[in-house]
C-alpha cells in the first residue's frame, strides 16, 4: 500500500507498506503534473495512472543495495 502523508507543492513523502515491512518514500510530481517519481533508502519508483482509481508503479534496484538484487518491476495500483 502506498500512502501519501503529506505534499508540499510538488514534494510528497510517503509510506510503501507490504505486509512484512514499511518504508518511507520521498516523491516528486514531474512538471506534467500527471508523473510520479519515488525514491527510498534502496529503490527508484516511477507511477502513471491508468485511470481515476487506477496506476501503473514500477520499481527499480540497481543490485547496489543491501541484497544485492537487480531488479525491475511493475504494479498495478488500485485506490482502496
């Protein structure tokens, strides 16, 4: 689950909750004002929506991390 705590003009923070862990999130509304970029301690996140209740969240590790892992994603996202 993503959840925006708080925006102050196009900055956001956010928390990114999974069942087993939770992680604060700085994000950034691009100058379409339709784009999303996130970033975590390990992470790189880029959204689009799909529609009103509806977006498309891929993220990206570059394996520099803790775990070592590569890795590429996509989600879909729906608003609860």
């Amino acid at each position: 689950m993503l959840t925006i705590e708080k925006q102050e003009g196009s900055g956001l923070i956010c928390t990114w909750s999974t069942k087993t862990k939770t992680e604060k999130l700085a994000g950034a509304i691009r100058q379409d004002n339709v784009t999303v970029i996130f970033a975590d301690e390990d992470n790189l996140f880029d959204t689009r929506p799909l529609s009103e209740n509806e977006m498309e969240l891929c993220a990206q590790e570059s394996g520099a991390g803790k775990g070592g892992a590569t890795i590429a994603v996509c989600y879909l996202m729906k608003r609860r």
